[in-house]
C-alpha cells in the first residue's frame, strides 16, 4: 500500500506565491512518475506538471515559467513552487505518482489541496 499526503495549499492573493509538496510512504520500490494535477469546480482534471523516474519533467499549457517542479528523492517527495498566481489558478491540486510496488505498477492518487487565488 501506498500513501500519498499533500501540503501546502491554502489561499494567496494575486501575484502571490505558494509552494506545495507531495510525500509518498509505504511498499515503494521505484517511482516512475510523480507530480501534480488540478481540477477547478465544473471543469476536467488537467496536467499541472510531472517528473520522470529519470528526471524529465513536463509541465501543463497553463504554466508556463510561473510553476518549477522538483524532488527529493531521499524523502520520496516532489514540491511544486508556484508563482505570480492568478484567480485562473485557482483549483483542487491533486498528486498522483505511478510506483512499482511488489505486484507491478500502480496509479495512486492524493486526497488533494485547495489553493485559491483572490483579493
């Protein structure tokens, strides 16, 4: 089993800035990719930016230079450091990692973390 816990969502204003990290725990033998998606209210669940086990990252259209993503492997963690946000911004962030674990590979997905942009 694995446990993906977020953090670090929260409400900032225009221009602001949050950072939200990702921790995976439990059987984790290899992490294949890790990272993050947003879905606002109505609208469908969308790449914000991903990582490979080899280090390739990807981002959304969306992002553009604004959002950096990055790990620590050592703590099984990626940070996805936002800047210049705007209300467009605002979403449930989601994590979702794909990890081998004993009996293959799997898709896990956090609970998610509200980040809201607004004055």
């Amino acid at each position: 089993q694995v446990h993906l816990v977020e953090s670090g969502g929260g409400l900032v204003q225009p221009g602001g800035s949050l950072r939200l990290s990702c921790a995976a725990s439990g059987s984790i033998h290899t992490i294949r990719v890790m990272g993050w998606y947003r879905q606002a209210p109505g609208m469908q669940r969308v790449l914000v930016a991903t990582i490979t086990e080899g280090g390739s990252i990807v981002y959304g259209d969306s992002v553009n230079d604004r959002f950096t993503l990055s790990r620590d492997d050592a703590k099984n963690t990626v940070y996805l450091q936002m800047n210049r946000l705007s209300p467009e911004d605002t979403a449930v962030y989601y994590c979702d990692a794909w990890i081998t674990v004993l009996d293959g590979d799997h898709d896990w997905w956090g609970q998610g973390t509200q980040v809201t942009v607004s004055s």
